[in-house]
C-alpha cells in the first residue's frame, strides 16, 4: 500500500491479513498467460502487491524467475509462508530497481496508489524494467478516488484518464481490456486491465 503508514488501508490489510491472502479467490490464469506468453521463457518478473502470493506461486510453476514483493508486511508473511520464500515488502514509492526485470505484475495493487502519486509510481516501474520490459496493471474504474465500504482508498481511473496517464508517462503498445467482476468486498466492479511496454531506448 502506498499511503501512510496508520491509514485506513493499510490498517485493514494489517488486520485482515490471514482472511485476505487465503480468501476464495479466482486467479487471474487467463490475463496471467496472457502477459507471460510475451516474455521469453524463464524471464524475470518482479511482482508488486503479490498478496497471499498465488500469483507468484502460478508463474513460479511455469519456470519464470519471479521476486514477490507487497506493501503490507503481514500480507508478505503470509506469502512467504505460501512460497516457501522469502518476500520483501517493498512500498511502491520506495522502488528502486534499474532495468532488472522482463516484465512486472501489478495486479489489483495500484489501484491504491493516490492519484497523484501515480505518475511518479509509473515512472519507478519503467525504471525497474528493462527495455521492451512488459507491464501488466489492473484498476477498479470509476471517475473519482475514494474508499470503499470497508475504508480502503481507490483511486477509481475512468478509461479515457487511465490511457492518457500511461501515454503521458511514456509507455507504448498500452492496450486496455474493460471486464465485469468482482472484489473482496462482495461488490460487482468495473475493471481495468492495462497492458504496456518500456521503450527500449528509455
């Protein structure tokens, strides 16, 4: 999580991290092989917000060299404990990796980044890949940030501010998936699936 520390949200993680990371949860296999069919076999992934770590735990099992990492030091025990490795808890404005990864997963992670921190965390991302590097993120749509029932702070992107924030910020070939779905709260959700690319001159 990218807000203070005492926050709302990174409270409820803090508090509900056991339930949160072994929650019924439908993985993402589809957007996964998606993403990692454009990465060479045994590519690097850095995956920010892993959670309770089952995301890592697919690409793992598909040969990829992943490094987990979340913001909430109780959901990163709980993902070690998943993985059987250790991962970091790593803040999303304390990124400080330099063309060290294929590709990044960022799934239902950034949505919680304030709106106008996230030009900055883009620009830590891109940093962190290498070039050509491939970016996946995902975002609850909407058309103004604010907290859900349970406290947690979106920053709710509509499309249309969505693609001009990843055009501002450099990235190319953005392609952006809308879907019906679901989220912890039990609420239906509008999502954004965005993938991208780091120009390999950057």
């Amino acid at each position: 999580m990218p807000e203070a520390e005492g926050d709302e949200t990174a409270l409820f993680y803090r508090d509900n991290a056991a339930t949160y990371a072994n929650r019924g949860r439908n993985a993402p296999t589809v957007r996964l092989d998606k993403f990692l069919a454009r990465l060479k076999p045994g590519a690097s992934v850095l995956e920010l917000g892993c959670g309770g770590g089952q995301d890592s735990a697919y690409m793992l099992t598909k040969g990829f060299e992943v490094t987990p990492t979340d913001g909430s030091p109780e959901l990163a025990a709980e993902a070690t404990r998943l993985l059987n490795r250790k991962v970091e808890v790593v803040r999303f404005e304390d990124l400080c990796w330099r063309e060290a990864f294929d590709g990044v997963w960022a799934e239902a992670c950034l949505l919680h980044v304030p709106r106008a921190d996230l030009p900055g965390v883009l620009a830590r991302i891109r940093d962190a890949l290498k070039g050509g590097g491939v970016f996946h993120a995902s975002f609850k749509a909407g058309e103004a940030e604010g907290r859900d029932g349970l406290g947690r702070y979106y920053n709710y992107p509509s499309r249309d501010w969505l693609m001009r924030l990843f055009e501002d910020a450099g990235w190319m070939e953005i392609a952006m998936n809308e879907a019906d779905g679901g989220g912890y709260d039990g609420k239906p959700t509008r999502w954004l699936h965005v993938a991208a690319v780091k120009p390999s001159s950057r």
